[in-house]
C-alpha cells in the first residue's frame, strides 16, 4: 500500500490507489483505527486533503481563489464522494435526511454541493414525486454517470427556482463568506419551507476557514435575521432543520454589525468553554454535592 510517508510515494499515487480500492469494492472504511492494510480510515482522507490543499499552495488566511477553485477539482474530492458513498455514518446521515424529507412531502428539493447526488437518489428511490435538483457547478463523470437513470435529478450551476427544502451539509465552513451564501440559499426556499443545514466550524482539515469558526456559536441568530426558525434536529442526522417563517430583504447593515461582534467574541467564548465553564461546573458540583466531589477528588489524588 502506498504510504504519504515514504519520500518517493506521491499523493496522487496514494489516492489513486484508494480510488481503486473503493471501486472495486476491496477497501473497508473505519471510524476507528484501521484494522488491515485495506481500511480506510476517516483521517487518513482528512490528511490526504490537507497534503493536497499543501501541494497546490493554499492559504486558509490569505485567500487565493484560482488556487483554491483547483483545489476543488482535485481527485481527492472523487475519493471523498466514493468514501461517503460506502461510510456508514455518512449514509446514516443521508438516509434520515432522505427520509424527514420524504416524511414531510416536500416535493421540490435542491441539495446545495450535493457532490455525488447520494442524498438525492436516495429521496426520489423514496419518493415517487419528489425531484431533486443539485446544486454543482462542475459535477464530475462519476456524478452524472451515477445519477443518469433518476430522471427526477437535475444538477444545476444556479439558483433560479423556489423549492420546497434546501439541504446544505458541510458547505459553508468551506467558504469565505457564508452570510451571502446563506441569503442565496434563503431566499430559494418557499415561505413556510425548510432548510435542513449542518455546519462544522471547526479546524479537522485546512479548507475549513478559519474566518468562519466564530459561527459555531452565533449561526443561529443569524439565521433568525434571515428569516428562518429553528426547528431542532434532524433525527439521527448531524442536520439542523430550520423552517422559512417570512420573506424579509436582509440587512445588510445589521447583518454586518452582528458579525464583527461574533466575530470579536469568539476569543472569549472559545475561552470560557475550555477554561471557566469546567471549573464553574466543579464549584457548583461542591455546592450541591460537596461529599461526593471530594470523595472523586481524593480518589483521582490517589491514582495519580
């Protein structure tokens, strides 16, 4: 098996030979450590992405765009539409996705950077009515090879029609402004219709922005500004839902405001949550159950 360690295996070398493995069906994924030369293991992608992402001369604090459009048309991104095709938890998530969908008889779905339409061929096996456009500038063969016999699966490269749902997954932590991508995604959903949206503001590969993390914390009062009500989440999915209550003009003014102030909070709330917060919770842990936090203290004295 090909090794990023080794200095005379290139990246390519090493996607190319996953590639195969999946394709043949031979490569097993793991959410854990790999158990066989023949596992592929969540990180091991996540690393391939960065070495990439390296290698092409991106910069997740000073932007270049043409390099970072080429970096989403690597092979690597056809390696992370095989890998979520055949990852369990992946299409855990997409199957309680297809189904709330389903459920809900929402009949006209956009699914914005739907890679390999997974999700959408999954709503219209369920649904007889549904049709489902994706929304991918530049789908691959594999994209529109899988999906040519769903005649109710479209890819498009613009936002032109209302639909009923908007599925957005991994998406926004990618780019450099998501507030104005928000407000495209917004105002393409009918009144009273839904966006099931699931973020991950958080630093597991460089192609997450660093500019975007402050809204781990704050992007649910921006979508309020935008018109959008939370629901909760989408049942054994990493999705939350969120309903389109009004047809609202942004404020860009306000919207603005709000984010130099999420933006200038971050530090304190990253602060509180991995310093003040645990030790707020032990004091109140004494408070209420002074015998019982001592007794736990002594024994990891003890051990220690």
């Amino acid at each position: 098996m090909p090794d990023l360690k080794t200095k005379n295996t290139s990246t390519d070398e090493v996607i190319n030979y996953w590639l195969g493995k999946l394709r043949s069906g031979e490569c097993l994924l793991s959410e854990t450590s790999p158990t066989s030369e023949d596992t592929l293991f969540i990180e091991d992608l996540w690393r391939l992405m960065d070495q990439v992402w390296d290698e092409m001369g991106c910069d997740n604090l000073d932007l270049n765009n043409d390099k970072i459009s080429s970096y989403y048309q690597h092979p690597v991104w056809l390696l992370n539409g095989y890998f979520i095709e055949n990852h369990d938890l992946s299409l855990q998530h997409r199957n309680a996705i297809s189904d709330w969908i389903v459920k809900n008889n929402l009949l006209s779905v956009i699914d914005f950077g739907g890679g390999f339409g997974t999700l959408g061929r999954l709503i219209t096996e369920k649904s007889d009515e549904t049709i489902v456009d994706i929304y991918e500038p530049f789908p691959s063969q594999e994209s529109l090879y899988r999906c040519q016999n769903h005649s109710r699966i479209k890819f498009v490269c613009q936002l032109n029609n209302q639909y009923d749902c908007l599925v957005c997954t991994d998406v926004l932590e990618h780019v450099p402004d998501p507030l104005s991508l928000l407000a495209q995604m917004v105002s393409s959903v009918n009144i009273n219709g839904y966006l099931l949206i699931a973020n991950h503001f958080y630093p597991c590969i460089k192609c997450h922005l660093p500019s975007t993390f402050h809204f781990r914390y704050s992007f649910d009062q921006f979508a309020e500004v935008f018109g959008l009500q939370s629901i909760g989440i989408c049942l054994n999915s990493h999705a939350t839902i969120y309903q389109k209550t009004v047809n609202q003009t942004p404020d860009w003014k306000l919207i603005r405001r709000m984010e130099r102030i999420s933006q200038q909070l971050f530090f304190f709330r990253e602060f509180n949550r991995y310093y003040l917060l645990p030790w707020k919770n032990r004091i109140k842990n004494f408070i209420t159950h002074p015998i019982t936090t001592v007794q736990k203290a002594r024994a990891k004295f003890i051990n220690f």
